[in-house]
C-alpha cells in the first residue's frame, strides 16, 4: 500500500505481477495433471487442455472454473488450433498465482458452423468434441464423442481418407517389413500389405468403427443421413505435437 500511494486497487496490481514473477521461476517443472473444457454456443464451440502439476488441483472448483471460462473464450477465437490467447494466459496465471503450481494452457480447438456433441469425462483428464452437418440430434453426438474417448484404438481422421499421412506411412511401413520377414513371394507379400492396410483404416477411421454401445454397427451407421465434419479428443498430459 504504502508503494502505491494507498491506492487498493494499485496495491493489488502490483502484488500480482511480483507473485507471477516469482512463478515463471517454476516453470520447468512437470505439470502432469491438469483438466479438459469444452464449450458449445450457437455457432461455435471450442475443447481446450490446461494443466497442473496435481489432481488435487486440477480437481479444485476454481481450476474447473477457470478451465470452463477458458473454454468459452476459445470458443470466440478464429476456427481452427487455437494456441494461448492474451485472455486465457491471464486466466492461467491467476491460477499459478493461487495454486502455486505451474498451471498452462496446453491447446485448444475450435469449430464453426454445424452442430455439436460433446462428452468429458468425470474425471476431466479425457475429452472430445465433434462437429456435424445434417439432422442428428446431440445426443446421439454425445455418444459418439463418448465413443471416442473409449475406443481403442483411438481413431484418427473421420474417414479413410482423413487419416494423417505421417500415420498411414508408418504403418505401411511396418506392414511391408511384417510381409518382408514372413519370406512369401513378392506378388504375395503385396497383397498381404494392401489386406493390411485396409483393416488398418477401418480399426482407426471414426466412421469405419465398430461403435462401443453396439458393436453389430459402425459409427457410421449410428450417423445415419448426417455428416461428421470433424472431431477433436483430448486427454490430459498426451503429446501436443
């Protein structure tokens, strides 16, 4: 107060940026915890991680707060991966500030136009958030986000087709040395890849999966009319690269 003239609002200000500055010294350690936030309004919506360095934080009704409000802020940000924002980091850093934890915005996502399902997980720690066209009802979208977070493997791309090539490659890869090292003839062994690579798109295109409530269908059949345009799943502490 007195270096701020007994100005109580100035004080405050000043004590904040002396705690963040005391903070960024603790950067570096680990934050393993942490939480997954969606939000869906109107037109957009948005799925974002932040992190922790406990449970017991991640737990805390201020971080589930914070992490939720984060979420409808990314919501307004432009479509696509939405990387820290001037608003989130404030948010993030008053976390730091009461926690004492090195708390961090990991990443977001953000989707435009369409309809929307999503599904957390009780505990936090797994999220998705998926984006249609058409007549279906955000229930049955809920379900298939839940269908997401449960499946193994965890899909990859909503069609064959959208499977990322650095994947596909390295799973053809494999299969090539697989049908190399099993000694069958040239003619063979292509055909044993190309059969491969076929059950390899079908375990991890959302649309081509056996869905989890009911696995005499696939997701696609669950769709019905509708088109998925995209989804996003995130889990907590998972690599962002």
């Amino acid at each position: 107060l007195t270096e701020a003239g007994g100005d109580f609002a100035k004080a405050e200000d000043i004590l904040r940026k002396a705690m963040k500055g005391k903070m960024d010294t603790k950067t570096d350690r680990p934050a393993g915890a942490g939480r997954v936030a969606v939000s869906m309004a109107g037109s957009s919506a948005a799925i974002v991680e932040i992190r922790a360095e406990t449970d017991f934080t991640a737990m805390n009704e201020k971080f589930v707060a914070a992490c939720n409000k984060i979420a409808e802020l990314a919501a307004k940000q432009p479509a696509g991966a939405v990387p820290a924002f001037a608003d989130a980091t404030k948010l993030v850093d008053e976390l730091r500030i009461s926690t004492g934890e090195n708390c961090s915005y990991a990443r977001g996502r953000k989707f435009e136009s369409g309809v929307f399902g999503a599904y957390v997980h009780h505990d936090g720690k797994t999220g998705a958030l998926i984006q249609a066209e058409g007549n279906v009802s955000a229930d049955t979208l809920k379900q298939i986000c839940m269908h997401i977070v449960a499946k193994v493997p965890t899909p990859k791309g909503v069609s064959p087709n959208d499977i990322p090539a650095d994947i596909v490659e390295k799973e053809r890869k494999f299969r090539i040395e697989q049908a190399m090292d099993s000694g069958k003839p040239k003619e063979i062994a292509e055909k044993m890849v190309e059969g491969g690579m076929r059950k390899f798109y079908e375990e991890v295109a959302l649309l081509e999966q056996p869905y989890v409530m009911d696995e005499t269908k696939k997701v696609k059949d669950i769709v019905g009319g509708a088109k998925i345009v995209a989804f996003a799943r995130f889990a907590v502490g998972e690599s962002t690269n």
